[in-house]
C-alpha cells in the first residue's frame, strides 16, 4: 500500500469529489419521444422532424411541423431547449457571459440542464416565469452552447 503525504491525499479526494458531484448534476438526455413539442408541449413523434440549428426539432404533429417551419424564430428558444433536452446543443459556457459554469449554479430549465458562472446569473433566471427562463436562456444559444460532438 501507498502512502501518500497529507497534502497530496487531500488534494486527490478534492479532485475525486468535485468529479463526483459534477456527474451528479448530469442529466442522461431525453429520446425524442419524451422530448415537448416546442409549437405544442405535447410529447413528440420522433418521425415528424426538421434539421435546426445543426440538430433534429421534433414535433407531435404534422400540423406542428409545418407551423415550425413557417416562422422557426417565434419557435426558437423553445426548440433550443428541445436540442439541450436530447443532448444535441452542449453547455459551453454561461448562457449570458460565456464564462466557465460552476456546478453549484444549475437549474432545471423547461427539462434542461442548466449551469452559469455566477449566482446573480442564475438569480436572473430564477426570478423569470417558466415561460420566460425559456426565452431568456434558450433565445440567443450564441454564448452558452454548442452541437453536441458526433
């Protein structure tokens, strides 16, 4: 067995729990057929799709689809949402200032995870109605996420 100085052993479990706490506020994502309609909130029929912003935004109905399709802005943050959901769109970064996300920060937003780089960040949303967090952290996707790695 190995002895390891004081200072190192600490450091090793601060490494090992910061890792285990950063897998707990994972969330597995969601198949499309448990996915929200972004036009309707119903679930989702994984066959009615459009490619959006680098992924799949499914839909419940064909109706819903080509709603979609006819005005895809008004639908956006909400589809925006829908890709984090699926694990399509990855956190990169804060929604509002694109800094690194401390893992204390997440919220639940519309069935999304989601993390920021400061409490008064995460504030700002959590004062927000569930309607407008949507709007607020899945409207302008720019800073704060990506297309999921293939």
């Amino acid at each position: 067995m190995i002895k390891f100085p004081s200072r190192i052993a600490v450091m090793v479990s601060m490494v090992a729990l910061f890792a285990g706490s950063a897998l707990l506020v994972s969330a597995a994502p969601k198949e499309p057929k448990d996915a929200k309609c972004p036009v309707s909130g119903k679930g989702c029929n994984p066959e009615k799709s459009v490619d959006f912003a680098g992924g799949k935004v499914y839909f419940c109905c064909g109706n819903c689809e080509t709603a979609f399709k006819g005005d895809s802005a008004k639908f956006s943050a909400k589809a925006h949402q829908q890709m984090v959901s699926t694990g399509q769109l990855t956190q990169k970064g804060c929604p509002f200032s694109g800094g690194a996300v401390k893992p204390e920060t997440n919220l639940d937003i519309g069935g999304a995870e989601v993390g920021f780089c400061c409490n008064n960040c995460k504030g700002k949303v959590e004062k927000a109605s569930p309607e407008e967090q949507v709007t607020l952290v899945f409207g302008d996707i720019a800073k704060g996420f990506a297309p999921a790695a293939k």
